[in-house]
C-alpha cells in the first residue's frame, strides 16, 4: 500500500526555471493539499483540493499553481522559481474533515533555488 | 499573535521521565486539535487526535481547554524513541480541513 507518493526527492532549480512537484494517492482521498515547511515556521498551507475539480488557496498560494483533474493525483507547480522558495515541500491527504481524518504525508521534496 | 503557539523547546529530559507540552491557539471557531510528531528530515505522522473529553493512548495523554483555547499532550515514562519533534495542529474552523500547524515543539530523551 503506497498511501501518498511524493516525486522528487531532491530538486535544484535555479532562480526563474519552473517545475512541477508531483503527488499522487491510492486511498481514495477526496482531500489532498500542499505544505511548505520552513525552520522556526511550522509547516504552511500553500494549496489544497477538496474534490476533483475543486482547489483553493491557502496561507501562501503567491508562486504556485495546483490543479486536480483526478482523485488521485494533485500537482504542484512553480511558475518561476525564486530563492525564497527554498523548502522542504509535503502533500498530504485525508479522507475527509475532523477529528476521524488525519492527514497522510508524504515523504517530501527538499527544493533549492539558487 | 500566531494562530498556533508552541514552546519551541527544546526539552531534553532523562528516560522514564514525565514531560508535557503545551499548545494555544486562537481561533475560537476550531473543532478539530491534533497531535503530530515530527522525526528529523522525516514526514509528520499522526500521534493523536484530540478530543473534548481528553484521550489516552498508552502513555500519551491529551487534553483540550476550550474555556482557555489550549490543548496538551502529556508522556509519561518516556523513552529514548519519544525524541522527535511534537507538532500541535488546528483546524481553521472554516469547515474543510484547513489545518494550521504550531512550529513544534522538539523533545530529546537522554539515556
């Protein structure tokens, strides 16, 4: 049972290049969403999906773009990459909302942008 | 003022010892209080939901105010594989599972 799959691991970019961090699930989650986790920041809400079809913002959307065409799978984008971006990123999943819905992670992608 | 605050520690207390970590969070609209723990360069996983008449799981112990919009997360008998970082999360109280996450608060148990 793979639970959230999360590509790549590792990821050096240079300031302006975009790219695509990718996340899919098998557990047929209708929540997913986006998290960046910076030192002393706790992690942050960048994204998230509560259906197919359906995304919207969260705390710190400014540079990113989501999309969810399926339940499986939730992309993230980087339109132009920029050093403040530099972070290490998590989707997560859940089945719904409340206390009998934690969320899944995966196991992250630590991006560099120089 | 964060919508989620943690005593970012660290704590480093010896085996067997008892240590509790305290959260506040501010928005009075949040149902739903959680408890992550962190292992370095690792994902969160899930430690405990919390719930309004408090919950044990083994040694671990949560409790939640609402009067005082703090919850709590007690271990006792701790062992060197508790040393991780604790993470206390809120939901946002819009409805969807909009979680705001405290910046941890990080735990070393020494032999």
């Amino acid at each position: 049972n793979a639970g959230v799959t999360q590509t790549p691991k590792f990821q050096v970019l240079k300031t302006g290049q975009s790219m695509t961090l990718q996340c899919a699930q098998d557990m047929n989650h209708e929540y997913m969403s986006w998290y960046r986790q910076d030192p002393g920041m706790g992690l942050r809400l960048i994204h998230y999906s509560v259906g197919a079809g359906i995304t919207d913002q969260g705390e710190v959307p400014n540079g990113y773009n989501v999309s969810r065409s399926t339940t499986e799978d939730f992309p993230l984008r980087l339109l132009s990459a920029a050093p403040s971006q530099t972070s290490v990123y998590f989707c997560a999943s859940s089945y719904g909302a409340g206390l009998d819905s934690p969320l899944h992670f995966g196991n992250g992608t630590r991006l560099t942008v120089t | 003022r964060k919508e989620v605050e943690q005593d970012p520690g660290p704590f480093n207390v010896p085996e067997g010892a008892t240590v509790a970590f305290n959260c506040t969070y501010s928005n009075s609209a949040s149902q739903s209080f959680f408890w992550y723990r962190q292992d370095c360069r690792k994902e969160p996983k899930l430690l405990m939901s919390v719930y309004s008449s408090g919950n044990e799981d083994g040694r671990f112990t949560a409790q939640l105010n609402r009067a005082s919009q703090y919850i709590s997360l007690l271990i006792r008998d701790s062992k060197l594989s508790d040393s991780a970082t604790y993470l206390c999360v809120v939901n946002d109280g819009q409805g969807a599972q909009k979680l705001v996450f405290g910046q941890g608060t990080r735990l070393t148990i020494n032999p």
